[in-house]
C-alpha cells in the first residue's frame, strides 16, 4: 500500500477534481435505482431502504439514524411511521435504557432486506465489474475516508473552533447531534 499524502501535497487538476467530483455526485442513482423496487413497493420515504440496512448493521435507535443521515428527527420519525405501517420494522422501548425506543426488523423486513442486498449486490457487481476485487475494495475505503474524516482531520477540525473562540469568532455549528435522545 501506498504512503498516505498529505492533503497539502496531493496535486489534483481541476478536470481531475470535477472527473471525481462527478463520480461521487452521481453514483447515488444507481443506489436509488437498486432500492427503489422496495421503496415503491411499500410506499417508502428516500431513506426507508437504507434505515432497513442499517437496522440490521446495529443502528437501532432513531438518534442514530438521525446521526448516519445528518437530518432531523422528525424526518426520521416520518421514515418510521413508513416502514412500521408497511410492516417492516416495530419498535419497543429499550430493555437497556427505557427512555428510548429501539427498532427490529419483522420477518416482512427481514425479506425486504434480503432483496435490497440482492438488488445491491447485482448492482455493485455488474457496475464494477472490470476492476479487480483489491480495486473495488480500494475505493470503497477512498470514499469512506472522503465521506468520515479521519481523527487528524477531526482533530485539527476541533483545534480550529477552540481557536476560533479564542479570537471571539463564534464556532461554526457542529454537524453533529447530541448523543441524547
């Protein structure tokens, strides 16, 4: 593997910027594409599929979700509305914590989800198909790392807004909601 370079040193064109630009601009279609039989389906919400993925990954809080897609939670509750009158989820409150509700698949779900893997899967395979396995795994660690900062990146983040108070500047407002519920 290659020596990571720092941002400063990476020497990008502009057509090399808009070349991945595009790239990560419009390759969200053919995710909408590999879920919207679902979504159709079931009368979902644009995020109906994707909380059904992430609830079997763990994501079973509201809150969470709310921190993966960096929306508010009244759109999060209309998602959930969706999905459990299509009756693909349930909720009840936690067994850990009884001040928050926690969801699960039903077996509908648990279907649901199986063919959206399906639709993805056919999906990911056939769109990247002439690259090499260590390739495909590659970028998705590219867009991971463009997508989540890594902890120097979130580091020099929060040493930028300490220092910004320090001159009176008023932080910007974090992107990230609080950990309560």
């Amino acid at each position: 593997m290659k020596k990571a370079v720092k941002a400063d040193q990476l020497k990008l064109s502009w057509e090399e910027v808009a070349f991945i630009a595009e790239g990560l601009s419009f390759s969200s279609r053919q995710l909408k594409f590999a879920t919207q039989g679902i979504t159709a389906e079931y009368s979902l919400g644009p995020r109906g599929a994707w909380i059904l993925i992430l609830i079997t990954a763990g994501l079973v809080f509201p809150l969470d979700l709310t921190n993966v897609f960096r929306i508010g939670r009244s759109l999060i509750t209309a998602e959930i509305i969706r999905l459990t009158e299509a009756r693909l989820i349930t909720y009840r409150k936690s067994t850990r914590d009884r001040r928050r509700v926690e969801l699960a698949l039903t077996p509908l779900g648990e279907k649901a989800v199986q063919r959206i893997r399906d639709e993805l899967s056919k999906t990911v395979i056939q769109r990247l198909s002439n690259y090499t396995r260590e390739e495909v795994l590659l970028c998705a660690r590219m867009l991971r790392d463009f997508n989540f900062p890594q902890p120097e990146s979130v580091r020099s983040q929060a040493e930028a807004r300490r220092a910004a108070g320090e001159r009176g500047i008023a932080p910007a407002p974090s992107s990230r909601r609080s950990s309560r519920e």
